[in-house]
C-alpha cells in the first residue's frame, strides 16, 4: 500500500485495487485506506458494471460509489425484495426488470469532496468539483463544479478557452518528468500566462 503523505491516512488507490470491474488511474489517491469499502453494491457477476476512475484524481473522505446492484424493481406494484430475504420465498426477477444504468466513470484530475455520494451510471467529466455530501446522480460536465442533494452544476471552474486548452493537452497522460516540468504552469493561479503556456506547448 502507498501512502502518499506521511503521518496522513491518505492511500494511492491503484496499487490497492483487488476486485475485478474497479479501474483507477495512477496518482488518484482517497483520504482513507480502505477505497473498495466505499464502492457498494457492486456485483459485477450479475451486472457486469465498472466503476472506472481517471488519473490523478482527489477523494475525500467518506465518500461512497454505490453501484448497480443498489437497485430494486421499479416496474412492480413493490419495490420489497422479497427474493433475497429468509422466511420469504419468490424468483428474482429478470434482470432487464431491474433498473441497470451501466458503468460509473469519473475522469481525470476530478475532485470529489468529503462524504459525496456517486450513484450508479454516473459519467464525471475531468477537472470536474463534486461538494462535500454532494449526491451525484446524473452527469456532470467537465471542469464544472457542482454541489447539493440532488448535485446540481453551479459554474464551470474555468473559462471556455482554458477547458480546451487542458483538454488537448491531456497532462495526466504525459510522462512523468514532463508532468514535472508542468508543475509550475498546472499550479499557477496567473491563468492568461497558462493559457499563453498551453498554446505554445500545442504549437
């Protein structure tokens, strides 16, 4: 296990990853260490469901990815699951008659607060901001920060030109030497002079 900040529970997540249909990119780290004790409901036998998170992404805390085996029978008079609990006795129902909204991807460089919650299917755009007990339960676009119970996008985090310029530069899939050299670019709050970086860098 690697901990990336010594004397913090702060986990680098991948080299922890031991189910099948869980896929983390490297440098994503979760304040904690134990991540697969966050991911829920996760029966990729019946479901096939990935969950899928980007490279150098940021997750705080407590927060969960709950997955498709979450779901009841929505087309019946109840939603009970009778079938899967003792002293009552029933067949499952099929599984297109439950709710299955496919895999969970979050992107590259996303931020996801302290104790938010990702429902099942949800697509995360990179350099996106998910608040603290945010409930995600539909799309949220790239570099847009979106907060609340049900999350909703409140602003995109940067302006038009610097989403795309980030977008074509893709620098968490670069070397780590050139990531390096970035540093001082990626982290500058001067965002004229990272955009003038960018272009150059592009050509």
């Amino acid at each position: 296990m690697r901990l990336p900040v010594p004397g913090f529970d702060v986990t680098y997540v991948k080299p922890t990853i031991t189910r099948k249909n869980i896929e983390v990119g490297d440098f994503t780290y979760y304040s904690g260490l134990d991540f697969e004790a966050q991911v829920t409901h996760h029966y990729p036998d019946m479901y096939g469901d990935r969950l899928v998170i980007g490279k150098f992404c940021q997750i705080a805390a407590g927060v969960m990815f709950v997955m498709n085996g979450a779901n009841h029978q929505m087309n019946a008079a109840t939603t009970f699951p009778f079938y899967i609990l003792e002293r009552w006795s029933g067949v499952a129902p099929a599984l297109e008659d439950l709710p299955c909204k496919g895999d969970t991807v979050i992107g590259n460089d996303v931020w996801i607060g302290e104790n938010a919650v990702i429902l099942p299917g949800v697509q995360v755009g990179d350099g996106a901001v998910i608040g603290a007990r945010a409930v995600v339960g539909s799309d949220i676009a790239p570099y847009t920060i979106a907060a609340g119970n049900p999350a909703r996008s409140i602003r995109r985090r940067l302006d038009e030109e610097m989403i795309d310029l980030l977008e074509k530069v893709q620098w968490w899939d670069l070397p780590i030497g050139q990531i390096q050299a970035l540093m001082p670019i990626l982290t500058s709050p001067d965002l004229e002079r990272v955009k003038e970086q960018l272009r150059r860098r592009l050509g």
